[in-house]
C-alpha cells in the first residue's frame, strides 16, 4: 500500500493541509418517495389551477352585479318586477268573456316569480317588497269563487294591503251573480285570514244601482234573501280582529258598522290576561265531559245497528288546538282538566251498535290521565242498557289495569231496585250477589303491591251492594288488602 501525496509547498514555503477523500457508498436503485401533502399545499394548487379562461372572463364580463348595487336601487327594482297587476288583467280578461259569451279562455296556473329563486338573499329582499304590494280584486270571475283561484294561500296571509273593489266601467251587467260570486270570494279569503293575517289595510267596496234600489223595496215588502247573504258576509268579516285601517263602502256600509269597529281593534294576547280570565277560558275551550255527551246522544239516536251514524255521533279522537299552543299553556290546561271530574252517564250503545267501545268516545290515553272519576249508573228500563254498563265498566276495569291516575271515584246506582228485579225475571234463579252491574271488576286497578295506584276517596251514592262496598274499599282504599287478588297465577302475570 502507498501512501497518500502531500501536496508541493506554495511560494511561502507553507505545505497545505491534505484533503480528506470523499467517501462514496453503493445503494441498490430505489425510487423516491414523495412527501405527503399538505393540506395548505392542496389548496395552493388548486388555487393555481383555477386559471380564469377567455370565455370564462367573458360570461363575468356579461354578467350584472346586482347584489352590488345599493339596497335602495335593488327594493326599485323589485317594486317594477314584483305585482299584482297579472292578477287584474287576467280577471278583467275573464269577466270581459264572460259578458260578452266570447268563448272560454284558460285559466292561468299559480307560478312564483323568477326573481325570488334567484338566492337566498334576492328573495328575502323581494319578499319584503311584494308582501307590501296592493292586491286588487276587481271582479269575482274565478273558476271556483275561491281567492285561491288568484293567489296562493301562505302569500295571502303574508300581504299587508288587499283591495277588493268592484269595477265599474262595464256597467251593470251580470250584477247578482257578481255579487253572489264575490261574497263566496271575500269568505274564502276570511276563513284563511282567520288562521293568520298580517293585513294593515283591507277595502271591500262593492257598488251597484240595482242591489240598492233592491234593498229598499225587498225588506219592505217581505222577507229578502240577497239581504240575509249580506249579514252572512258582515257575519264572516267581523271574525277578523287586529287590522289598522277598514273600509267598507257601497251597499255594504249600513250593515257593517259594529263590524268595523271589531275589526279594527287590536289583537288580544292570551298569555298577558290573568290567570283566572285565562282559567275561564280553558274551561269554555275543554272539557272533559263533551265525551260523556257524545255518549248520552248515542244513547238517544241509535234504534238499531247502524255504525256509521255511531261514527258520526262520536267526537274525533283529535288533540285541542289549544293544548298545542305553547308549553305554558299545555300545563295550565292539563292542571284545569284534572282538577275537574269526568262524568260518565251512558255507556256505548253496544248491545244496537256491535263492537262500540268506550274507546271510541275518549282516548286510553286521556282516560288513564283522569284524576275524579264520575260514574251515574242509570239503565232507563232497559235490560240491553244494563248489559252495555256492564260491558262498560269492564272496559273502564281493563283500561286502569296498568295505569291510572284516579285519586277519587264516586259511584252512584241510581236504579238499583230495577235492576234487582230485571235480573231476577232474566235467571231461572236468583244470582248469588247483588252486584248486577259488575262493579266488583274495579278492585283490579289496584293491587297490593302497587300502593301508588290507591284511591284518597271512595265514595257511594244511591243502591250498592254492601259486599261490593266492602270489597271495593278494601282493593282501592285500605292500606292490607286481601289476598284475594294473587290467589290466580295468571291474574298476576296479567298484572303485572
């Protein structure tokens, strides 16, 4: 082995310093992996890449700016391109057809305006101005009579200005069944303002000679027909409460003067009156016995089978309104009805109606939310009567089995000695208890190991059964009831 050269001294006489060798390693080929990217880095390139092309730059060149504009210069806009004036041209249109018989012209499709699915932004700006726009009615020809004919109903309630005035340029053709037509129109438009309104300004004007000359010889001579559709009408617009500025003129005005005065005044908040003027209205709103009044006319107008009208006489199983109001009032009305006692004095027709059931003339669910609990035992000389309570208070039995919230229950037999006698000429023999009407199944809705589902009160009125006092206070009231109830395995698994 040699060793390295030294390098020849410079001019000096000064011998550098030798230089290291460089050490070199061999690597097989392996390729290169890249760093990952960034999402910073992603973003940048995407940026990079959104290159804006001629045509591109062309079509933005083209484009308005007109979310730039000032609001001012946008609300004028939407003013010129929002409108009711359609709605005009196309009754006249109708109407004029109609006077003339020049044959029949389409009626036009309800369509919204493009302006307002442009953006969010444009229709809540345009939306602001066409609910502040005049709605103008000046004649009744729709196809229905109906003000959905022109105008959609969330829109309706939206606007704040609506003037419905006849038009008088045609003359006085066609003037009843103008009137008649418009009169449908206008309460049309009530019963949807009645739901929810946001009018300051409403005008009905409705002029006409003839009903005027009408209107003073009709009454006068005898009873007037056209006269009772305008007290319909003055009737159906007094409803409306909260509207700042009224007009009615024409033949109308003269019957409409307290109107006018209801109309305008302002809306009544519930939740600001006292609590005793709100409980006085809950109470007029709800009641827990409308169900036993559906019963005692099912009772009445039912001679035979016959389902359907059995249906008819039932209230709809629907919640009030009123309890979907707002939480506050949910609870102020649920505190009024189980304060007050629900009285059942007929029970469903059963034995002429097949299958009617006490459900449906109250909900399971409304019944098990019954804290006073009324019952007027009553059959009315009838054995089918007796047998429909029986199968009554069996239902009512299997009801509050599971579930109940009753804490006082009075029964009151108001015919006892009739129906000692009527069950004594149905059975060969007399029966081994006087309880002909069953009142001994109520002792299942409590049980001793559910001490939550005892009665605070039991109380009797009229002929009882003195076993069945006993063995009722004994299940409901007392605090060791007898052991009666588990004597039965699969009573206790029913249950429980």
């Amino acid at each position: 082995m040699g060793s390295a050269r030294r390098p020849p001294p410079d001019s000096e006489g000064i011998t550098p310093p030798p230089k290291k060798a460089k050490l070199t390693i061999s690597t097989p080929n392996i390729p290169a992996v890249k760093p990952p990217r960034s999402k910073d880095n992603k973003q940048k390139q995407r940026a990079g890449r959104s290159i804006v092309t001629r045509s591109k730059a062309a079509l933005m060149r083209a484009q308005f700016p007109f979310l730039r504009l000032p609001a001012e210069l946008r609300n004028i806009v939407y003013e010129f391109t929002l409108d009711f004036d359609g709605v005009q041209d196309v009754v006249n249109k109708h109407y004029e057809a109609h006077i003339t018989d020049d044959g029949y012209i389409p009626w036009s499709d309800l369509y919204t305006p493009a302006i307002l699915l442009v953006n969010k932004q444009i229709y809540r700006e345009a939306r602001f101005v066409l609910h502040r726009q005049v709605l103008t009615i000046p004649h009744s020809t729709t196809p229905n009579a109906d003000i959905t004919d022109v105008i959609s109903r969330p829109l309706l309630q939206k606007l704040r200005k609506v003037n419905i005035t006849r038009d008088l340029s045609h003359g006085e053709n066609h003037v009843w069944c103008d009137m008649l037509e418009y009169f449908q129109l206008i309460k049309s438009a009530v019963g949807i303002w009645d739901e929810q309104h946001h009018l300051q300004e409403l005008t009905i004007d409705l002029h006409a000679d003839v009903v005027l000359t009408h209107l003073d010889v009709c009454p006068a001579s005898g009873h007037c027909y056209f006269l009772d559709e305008i007290k319909m009408l003055v009737e159906a617009i007094t409803t409306l409460r909260g509207i700042k500025k009224v007009h009615i003129g024409g033949f109308l005005a003269p019957h409409a003067k307290n109107a006018l005065e209801l109309m305008s005044l302002p809306p009544a908040y519930l939740l600001k009156a006292p609590a005793k003027v709100r409980q006085r209205i809950i109470g007029y709103v709800l009641d827990w016995n409308d169900a036993n009044s559906a019963l005692v006319n099912a009772n009445r107008s039912i001679d035979g089978p016959d389902p359907e009208r059995l249906t008819r006489m039932a209230p709809p199983l629907t919640t009030p309104s009123l309890l979907l109001t707002n939480k506050q009032l949910l609870k102020e009305a649920d505190r009024y009805l189980k304060d007050r006692p629900f009285t059942i004095s007929a029970p469903p027709p059963r034995s002429t109606a097949p299958g009617t059931k006490i459900d449906n003339f109250i909900a399971k669910y409304t019944l098990q939310h019954v804290e006073h609990l009324r019952l007027d035992i009553h059959s009315h000389g009838s054995y089918n009567t007796l047998q429909d309570w029986k199968y009554l208070i069996s239902e009512l039995a299997d009801r509050l089995k599971f579930r109940h919230s009753l804490r006082t229950l009075h029964i009151n037999v108001m015919d006892g000695e009739w129906a000692r006698d009527e069950v004594n000429k149905a059975t060969d023999r007399p029966p081994c208890s006087e309880d002909y009407y069953g009142l001994n199944v109520l002792g299942n809705i409590s049980s001793q190991r559910m001490v939550e589902k005892k009665l605070n009160r039991l109380s009797w009125e009229g002929r009882v059964d003195e076993s069945t006092m006993k063995l009722l206070q004994t299940k409901l009231e007392a605090d060791d009831p007898s052991d009666d109830d588990f004597d039965d395995p699969e009573q206790i698994i029913l249950e429980f």
